[in-house]
C-alpha cells in the first residue's frame, strides 16, 4: 500500500449518506485499498447543472497499491455498483467517486487527470479535504490548499451535515 491517494465522494439522489457509506464500505473491503482517514459530510448546494437536489460530500484519504487507472477503474466500478447512471455532465448521481490527489504526482491522461482538473474551484471539494489534512499541497501550481480556499468566494454552500468523531471513520455513520 505505497502510494497515497485523496478521493471526493459525493451522492444527491435517494439515501445519500448509505450511499456515501456503501461506497466507503466497497472501497475498504478491496484488499489492494486501506482507508487511512475520512472527513465529516457535508451538506452541499449543486454547482454547474443546480437544478437538482443538494448533495452530501466528504473526502476520503486512503492507500493503496493500485496504479492510477486501476484506481480509476475500482472507482467506476463501485459507482456502477451502487447504480450511477451517466445522463449528462454534473447531472444527478447516486454515487461519484473522484481522484483528488495521487501521492504528489501530476497525471494528464485522456482517462484522468490529477490533481482533479476542477478541486481548486470547488469549496465543496477542499473543504472536506483540508478536514482530513491541512498540509496537503497542490503538486501543480506548489501551493497549499488552504490558500486555494481563501480564493474561492462562495464557501456559502457548503455546510457540515454530520461531523466525524474523530476515533474511527465508520463512526461517521453510525446513528
């Protein structure tokens, strides 16, 4: 499990948190992929296409011995798993499962680039990202994330909805 890697979940439609909690659960049981850390979820207002329900978000950091496209294709998968269904860009979904951040590595692939090409406009993105860590920096432009936030003007939408416990990332969702 050598390289280390940040994922953006996010689901608006039907049971929102049990689908952020299956897709947790699918990752951890993948032998190649150990969840280091989860953040809190977060209530979000839909961006792009915002005619549509709001979403709940978090980020998780985890390792793994997948090579960035097998990553990719794991993610797919559980999304697929779980019922996503791609109607059109920034439409609603039950599940997504976005690659933030692979070890420090820059990627510019047909298929996936990393960092996430949109994570630096996105509060909804950062701010459960710097919940988990407050160090992290972007490999593209060298800066730390938290200065990328203090440029993102509308931090309004994003609102804690349930917070981690800080013990162990399943708490997260227990009742």
């Amino acid at each position: 499990m050598k390289n280390i890697v940040y994922l953006s979940l996010g689901s608006n439609i039907g049971k929102r948190e049990e689908f952020l909690k299956l897709a947790i659960q699918k990752l951890s049981e993948d032998k190649h992929i150990h969840i280091e850390a989860c953040s809190s979820i977060y209530e979000t207002d839909p961006v792009g296409f915002t005619d549509q329900d709001n979403f709940l978000n978090m980020a998780a950091k985890i390792s793994t011995s997948y090579t960035p496209l097998q990553l990719l294709e794991r993610c797919m998968k559980i999304e697929h798993e779980l019922g996503r269904i791609r109607e059109f860009r920034w439409g609603p979904r039950v599940i997504d499962l976005d690659i933030l951040l692979y070890n420090k590595e820059n990627i510019e692939m047909e298929t996936l680039q990393v960092p996430h090409p949109r994570m630096t406009e996105r509060a909804f993105v950062l701010i459960p990202l710097l919940e988990i860590d407050r160090s992290l920096v972007l490999p593209t432009i060298n800066t730390p994330i938290v200065e990328v936030l203090d440029e993102i003007p509308d931090r309004e939408g994003v609102r804690l909805w349930k917070q981690i416990n800080g013990e162990d990332a399943f708490a997260l969702f227990e009742s």
